[in-house]
C-alpha cells in the first residue's frame, strides 16, 4: 500500500467544464495528428514548416488542459484560460476581416464553408477560456496540493491511462491522415485519386502538386459536367465567392499543364484551345483558372494560392 497522501480538498468540478475540457481535448488530438501528418509530406517546404509551426501549440494546451481540469492544478487551469483566449481573439478577429472583405467585394457571403465555423470556434473558445478562469479562482480559494512522500506531483493510473489513450488516438488519427494524403503527382488515375474534388464523372485524370500550393490537374469529361464543376465552385473560398463564369474561347486560350510543375513529366508545359470554354480568377499573387477543349473532350485546372 502506498504511503498515505496528505489531505486535501478540492471544489466540485462544474460539468460544464469536464464537457469543455473533452472538446478541447479532442481538438488538440486532432490538431497533433494533423501537424505530424504534415510533417510527412517531404516534398513540400511549406508543410513541413506548418507541421513544425502548429505542433507546439496543441500539444501545450491539451497537457495544461488536462492538468488543470482533471489533475486540479491552478497553474494549468490559468494556462489553458490565457491560451483559448489568444484562440478565441484569433478567430474572431479572422471572423470579422473576412466577413469586411466579402461583403466589401460585394461577393456571396461563404457563411457555412468558413464564416460560421470560425464563429462557432471563437465562442466556444472563449467560453472555455472562462470556464477554464473561473475554475482557477476556485482552485485558489479551497484547494491545496497534494503532497505523495514529499514529492509534488506523481502519476495516478489515471494519468497513464489518459497518456495511452492520447497517444492510440493520435497515431490512429494520423495514420488515417497521411493514408488519405494525395502524392504529388500521379497520371490516368480515377477522380477519388484526385487531391481535390473532381466530379465522379472525370475519367483519365492526371495531377500534379507543386510547392506552397499550386496544383494543376487535367481529365476527360463532357461539357455539361465541366460547366456544372465549375459554377458548383473549384477554388479557394475567396475564389468561389467572386463567382466565377464560364466563358467561350474566341481568340486561343493558354493554361498551364501539370507536367510544368516536376521537371521529369513527360509533356509540354502547358496547352493552347482554340475551340471551347474557359473560366478564370486572379487577384494579387492568387489566381484558378480552367478550360475545356471541345476538340478532345479534355478540361484543363490550374491554380495558386500565393
């Protein structure tokens, strides 16, 4: 039997804070899967340094998170508060440029696609952040720490159960992660290989990433379904909100190709229509653009986020 713990007590967890707790607990998970599940796309720089960026940041929350609402450690509750508040303040803050933006363009307010769940991110975060205040100024009032042989802090089974459980789900979830990770580039596969949405229809697709975003991809489709993919939206939310139209070819019509963004594709670097339908976006150092030959029955995508 171990030596007896020196007495203590603790105020009554409020529900509403063991729920809060698990929601951010679960985030952070996810957040660490995603971050190691970036870190294995080698051939893009910018995944890897994102991978290095948004790692430290769950990781440190989940473990304040825990301490302070399941181990009743005044330091992590205050921790945690200050960290959903920096989180809250950062959605918000994007809620309120990107909805000036929009409605500024003059475009279609994308409410569900992004507006809403950064709303929903803010205000649970600053609930939480709260939540995670007021039970710090509980612990000050009534609490005192536990003491095992003089030492302040030691694991129960508890905490070691918690650990096993976050580190299985992290690995699950980051193995489903890297799995559903498209590669770079691939040729004459279905559309579900596609790294984004193609329509179930596109046959023959071939793709390539390149770095800090830019993709460019071509497949065969008919005309009706190219107009459908397109007006239905195919690039960024920014892009999608300025609604873009399709336009007939009259003067030739150039679009990068996916062989220009890996040297050893087989291939001219890009593709000139002279019959058939175009639709394109630009803006600063962003820009989608798309065709579709009538000749060959082939639709051409090609886009940069920077």
């Amino acid at each position: 039997m171990p030596p007896a713990l020196e007495q203590s007590y603790h105020p009554k967890r409020p529900i509403s804070l063991t729920i809060l707790s698990l929601c951010v607990l679960t985030a952070c998970v996810g957040l660490i899967a995603a971050a190691i599940a970036m870190l294995t796309v080698i051939w893009d720089p910018l995944s890897l340094i994102g991978g290095v960026i948004l790692f430290p940041f769950p990781s440190l929350l989940l473990t304040q998170q825990y301490l302070g609402t399941f181990r009743n450690q005044i330091r992590g509750a205050v921790i945690t508060s200050c960290l959903l508040f920096l989180v809250a303040a950062a959605a918000l803050l994007a809620f309120v440029m990107t909805l000036g933006e929009v409605v500024m363009a003059g475009a279609e307010i994308p409410w569900t696609k992004l507006l809403l769940p950064m709303l929903a991110v803010g205000c649970v975060s600053c609930i939480s952040a709260w939540a995670n205040l007021r039970w710090s100024q509980c612990l000050k009032q009534t609490a005192t720490v536990p003491t095992y042989k003089g030492v302040r802090f030691w694991f129960s089974k508890l905490d070691l159960l918690a650990f096993v459980a976050a580190m299985v789900s992290v690995s699950s979830l980051a193995a489903l992660f890297i799995q559903s990770i498209p590669p770079k580039y691939a040729e004459n596969v279905s559309s579900d290989r596609a790294p984004f949405g193609l329509p179930s229809e596109a046959t023959q697709v071939s793709f390539c990433q390149g770095y800090r975003g830019t993709i460019a991809c071509e497949f065969t489709i008919d005309e009706r379904r190219f107009v459908d993919w397109v007006e239905a939206g195919i690039g960024s939310l920014e892009s999608d909100s300025a609604n873009i139209q399709v336009q007939m070819i009259t003067i030739p019509y150039s679009i990068r190709r996916y062989t220009s963004l890996a040297p050893h594709l087989n291939g001219s670097d890009s593709i000139t229509i002279a019959n058939g339908l175009y639709c394109e976006w630009s803006k600063e150092d962003r820009g989608v653009y798309a065709a579709f030959d009538r000749t060959t029955g082939r639709a051409y995508y090609f886009a940069h986020f920077h």
